[in-house]
C-alpha cells in the first residue's frame, strides 16, 4: 500500500476547471495535487472524441481569460474549434504552467471522508494511493458522467457499442450499420459524420431538439488581429452579462413587433449559432407568447430543410418553448436526414422491444445494426460527484443527502461538508453560461477564500445550512420565473421522490459573480468559520 500523500488541497478533475484551479493552488504556494481518472488533461475535450465534436460558444470566448500572454499565443483555427484543437489548446495549458507534474492521471477518486479531529479530507483512489488534504475541491465536471439506457436485450448484443462521451477512436465504422441512440447537442453533431461513414444509419430520436445552423467558419487573421486588442473590454463584458457571451440580448419584446420586424430579426439571428437566435428578443427565455412566435419560425425552418414529410414531422419539436432545452447547434444535421442511408425512428410512437445479437426490434420493425452508439449524455451536474462515496460532518453521505435534492450554497459549498468546494456545482451558472467563465469565476473566489482564510488563522469553513437553503430557494424562485420548467430536460434533477430540481442558477453571470464578491467582502457570510 502506497504511503499517504499529504496535501494542503486535492483536486478531482483535469478539464479546464481542475487545470487553471491547480495553477491558482500553486500559485499561492499551497502543496495540491490533481487525480484524474483520464490519462490525461482536457476533461470534456479528452473524453468526447466522437467525431464532429466542437463548442458552439465561438472559442475565442470559450478559452481562458487569465493569461494575456496565453491569449496572445494561441490561434484558433475556427469560429467553434473541434475537439482536436481544444484539447490540444488544454494540453498547451498543462505545458505551458507546468501542470502535468502534479497531476496523478488514470486514478479516480472513490471516497472521501472528513476527519473532523485533524481537519482534512482523508481521499482514497482506485489505485489504492490515498490522500490526506485540508481542502477538497472537486473539479468532476457537469457533464461528465455518461448515461447508458438499460435497453431489454443490450447485454446480449454481439456488435460494438460507443458512448459519445466516451469514444473510441480504434472502431471504424465504415460500411458498418450503426444505430444512434439520442438527437441531442451530441447526437446532433455526430450524426453527419455517422453517415457519411456507415452502410446504413439509424437514428433512435426520443425527444427532437431545436437545432440551429452553427455558423461556423475559418478564422482569418484579419479578424483575430481585429479582436484582439477589443479582448479584455469584451471578456469583462461577458462577466457582467446573463449567460457569459460577448453578445448580448438585442432590445424589445418579440411579442411588441411587428410580424414583418420580428420575421426579419429571427431571419438575422437564425444563422448566428446558438448565441444568436435566443439573443433576438430580450424575453425569449421569459414571456410564452414572444418564445411561440420564435419558436415558430425555428419549427418552419427546420421542416424547410426536409425533403420526405414523414421525417420532417418527426424530427420538428413541439410542445415545448425554445431554448428550454439545450438549443443544439448543427453542421449538415438536417442534410444528412435526406440521406437515402439514413433513417429516423421515433421512440416515442415505435418503442424499442429487444436488443438481439445483431438488431435493434421495436414494435413495428427490426433494425440491423453492428454498431450502437449511444449519444444518451449525462448524469448532469452532480452524476461525478455523486460518483464519489463522499461522507462529512458524523460520517454524513452528500449523495444521500442530494438523493432529496442537490443543494450547495452559491453552488460552491455544501452544509455539513466542511473545507469542501463544488466547481460549478448545483446553484451556480455553470452549465447554463459560458462554462469556461464560469470555471474562472469559481476558481479565482475559491483561491481568494483560501487565501482570506489563511491570513485570518481561519482552518474551517462550511456553508451554514439556513444559508444553503435560502440560496437553493432563491435559484429556484429565479427559474420559476423563466420558461425554463416548462420542458423536461437534463437541467432537472430529480428527488428519489420524483420531484423535480432546476439545478444551474439563472440570475445571470454577472449578479451571481456580484453576490459572491459580496458574501467574501462580507466575511464570508453564510459560512461558519473555525479556527484551530
Ligand atoms: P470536465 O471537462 O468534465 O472535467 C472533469 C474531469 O474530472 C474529467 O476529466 C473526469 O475524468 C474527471 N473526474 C470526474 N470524476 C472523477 C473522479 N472521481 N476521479 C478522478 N477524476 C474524475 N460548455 C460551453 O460553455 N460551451 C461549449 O461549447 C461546450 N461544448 C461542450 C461539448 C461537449 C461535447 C460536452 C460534453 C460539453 C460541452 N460543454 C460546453 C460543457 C463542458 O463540459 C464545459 O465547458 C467544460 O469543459 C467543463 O470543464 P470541467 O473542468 O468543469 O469538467
Ligand atoms: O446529451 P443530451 P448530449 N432512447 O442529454 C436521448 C453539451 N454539449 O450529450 O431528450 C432514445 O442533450 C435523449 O432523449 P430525451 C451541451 O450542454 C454541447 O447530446 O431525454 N433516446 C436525448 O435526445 C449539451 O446539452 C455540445 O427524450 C434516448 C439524448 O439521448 C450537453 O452537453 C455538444 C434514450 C441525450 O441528449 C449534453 O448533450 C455535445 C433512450 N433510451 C454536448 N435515453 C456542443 O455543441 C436518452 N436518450 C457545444
């Protein structure tokens, strides 16, 4: 048994968040380490390989903000780089801070138990090496913990199953027949590339998403020296806004213009990727009678692109308002379904029966398939940390306390978890901004508290539970006033009693980063603090 390594903070995670957060801890002069179950940096960018895969916010704002010299250094090739780059862009990161060297890869954290007497987190591994850290910062991702559908009869299927989330690029899958489980931002971006490769494609749609044209295009270096120096105003603007975005909502209300106006905006915002469309009205997300009218345009648009009817009326959303589920962004999505090789079939009115060796059957047909690929996302937000058999304060589990709703406060700190940090976790913008800005705002207050609490003697900090909840429900009250609850989506989590919870924080970016700069100012209040 490897000797327990000490450390002031433990990090779980090497995606953009664990990589800038380890710097931070460094930085301070504080001894960290991060453990990360890949074999190496990237998180989101190592895992999801599948081809297509790319960020549909334009990557010039979906990169860190930190660096100037980093900023300056880096080209991106496109508007939305695809994962190649942005992994290559984080492993740049790894190396250019010298990262790599504390970070321990293909070891994944198991368990974690706060010994209250020593005040620190005793951590153990897959691997059998075992942490002690006075900080434990979790660093897991929101989106990193895939869902596998328990389809009858999968177990008995002979052929080869992917996961999108967790690709592998050895299978070729040309000429093959594939059946693709999911139509959401994932399944929206690979399917292209599924069928320009296979014989036959399949694709198994539960709900239809409203996807938009990406917009996408090479990035001239007329551009990027344009930008350049308009960079840290337009960085700072997107901290103070809603979602994070350098664009900003254009003003009035879809349901106050005229319908000559309001078709000639959507048409202008329609192109513009998915920071465009939602962005035409200022109370898109808000009002159901400005969202309808939006949504319309999206529905005709969409069925425009469809030569056979059948499949038009399939793949074109209904029932709920746009952007109230992820809006997915596509290159050649609607083109690919005109593809005589490939074929939509709606789970929903043609439900899957049986898996067999070589065929997916549902009630009125059977699919042949050698490749399943499941685009089926993820245990969101608190899947990963959920993961971790994490117990606090008298041995108390954080995954049974979240089993009757996820609750952190300022998405930061759970009550009864001392010394422990959620990077973007449940109550905070996270998946529903800029996640890359985010990740920055989290991680620079997390080394600031550290930071404050070292100079003032403090060695124990927990959110206070009235504080937590008065948060949660302030999140809550904020979404209920949004469109948001009116779909069902993976922003909800759901109670072991079936009640739903609207996880990420709507307030927007910039008054959430404004009430965490105020709770520190203020002593960090909604925390207990402790000294030795
Ligand atoms: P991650 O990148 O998910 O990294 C978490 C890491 O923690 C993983 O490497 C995982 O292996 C590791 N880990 C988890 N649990 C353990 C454990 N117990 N032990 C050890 N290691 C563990 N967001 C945007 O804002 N814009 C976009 O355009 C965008 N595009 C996306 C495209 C895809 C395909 C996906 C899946 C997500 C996208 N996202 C996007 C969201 C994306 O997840 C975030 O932007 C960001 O990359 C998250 O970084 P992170 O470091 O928080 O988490
Ligand atoms: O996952 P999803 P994702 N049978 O949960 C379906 C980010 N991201 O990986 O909606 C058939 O959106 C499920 O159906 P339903 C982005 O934040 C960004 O695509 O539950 N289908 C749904 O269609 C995104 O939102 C990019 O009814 C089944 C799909 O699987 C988030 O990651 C690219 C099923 C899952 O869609 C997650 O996206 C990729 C079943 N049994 C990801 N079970 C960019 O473009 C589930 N489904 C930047």
């Amino acid at each position: 048994m490897a000797e327990t390594v000490k450390l002031d903070a433990l990090v779980v995670g090497a995606g953009f968040a664990g990589l800038y957060m380890l710097h931070k801890l460094r930085e301070q002069g504080l001894s960290a380490q991060v453990v990360e179950a890949g074999k190496g940096v990237g998180g989101t960018w190592y895992w999801n390989r599948y081809p297509g895969a790319r960020c549909d916010i334009p990557s010039v704002e979906y990169s860190f903000s930190f660096s100037p010299e980093l900023e300056r250094d880096w080209r991106w090739s496109e508007r939305y780089a695809p994962q190649p780059e942005i992994l290559a862009y984080l492993e740049h990161v790894a190396d250019r801070f010298d990262l790599n060297r504390n970070i321990q890869f293909e070891t994944r954290v198991t368990a974690a138990q706060w010994d209250e007497a020593a005040t620190y987190w005793h951590v153990e591994t897959d691997r059998g090496q075992a942490y002690t850290a006075h900080y434990l910062i979790l660093a897991t991702g929101a989106l990193s913990a895939p869902n596998l559908p328990d389809l009858p009869g999968l177990d008995s299927f002979t052929g080869t199953v992917l996961h999108t989330a967790k690709w592998d690029e050895s299978v070729d899958l040309t000429g093959r027949n594939v059946a693709l489980f999911g139509t959401g931002s994932s399944g929206i971006q690979v399917t292209p590339e599924l069928a320009k490769r296979a014989a036959q494609l399949t694709v198994f749609q539960r709900t239809p998403n409203f996807a938009v044209p990406a917009g996408n295009h090479p990035l001239s270096d007329e551009y990027l020296a344009e930008i350049a120096p308009q960079l840290p105003g337009l960085r700072e603007q997107a901290r103070q806004s809603p979602l994070g975005f350098f664009a900003t909502p254009s003003p009035g209300l879809a349901k106050e213009a005229t319908a000559d106006a309001r078709a000639q905006r959507l048409e202008q915002h329609w192109a513009a990727g998915t920071t465009g469309l939602l962005l035409a009205y200022e109370d898109l997300l808000f009002d159901e009678e400005s969202n309808s009218h939006a949504a319309e345009f999206a529905r005709s648009k969409i069925a425009g692109q469809i030569n056979d009817p059948e499949t038009a009326r399939k793949v074109t959303p209904q029932g709920y308002p746009l952007g109230s589920r992820r809006l997915c962004s596509e290159i050649g999505f609607y083109d690919a379904l005109n593809r005589d090789n490939v074929a939509v079939v709606d789970v929903r009115e043609e439900p899957v029966t049986q898996i067999t060796g070589d065929a997916i059957q549902t009630s009125d047909g059977t699919y042949p398939a050698d490749v399943i690929v499941f685009a089926t996302g993820f245990d969101a937000v608190v899947g990963a940390i959920n993961a971790i058999d994490i117990r606090g304060e008298g041995g108390r589990s954080l995954r049974e306390e979240w089993a009757d709703g996820p609750r952190a406060y300022l998405g930061l700190a759970v009550a009864g978890f001392p010394n422990l940090f959620t990077i973007t976790g449940p109550g905070s913008p996270s998946v529903l901004s800029n996640v890359v800005l985010s990740i920055e705002q989290h991680v620079e207050w997390i080394a600031q508290c550290l930071s404050d609490l070292d100079a003032r003697g403090v060695t124990r900090l927990e959110a206070q539970a009235d504080a937590e909840q008065e948060w949660m429900e302030h999140s809550d009250a904020i979404a209920q006033q949004t469109l948001f609850p009116r779909a069902n989506s993976w922003y909800h989590g759901r109670t072991r009693d079936g009640r739903r919870v609207f996880l990420p924080y709507l307030g927007g970016c910039g008054a959430y980063r404004d009430k965490c700069n105020a709770v520190a100012a203020d002593n960090y209040a909604g925390f207990d603090l402790g000294r030795d």
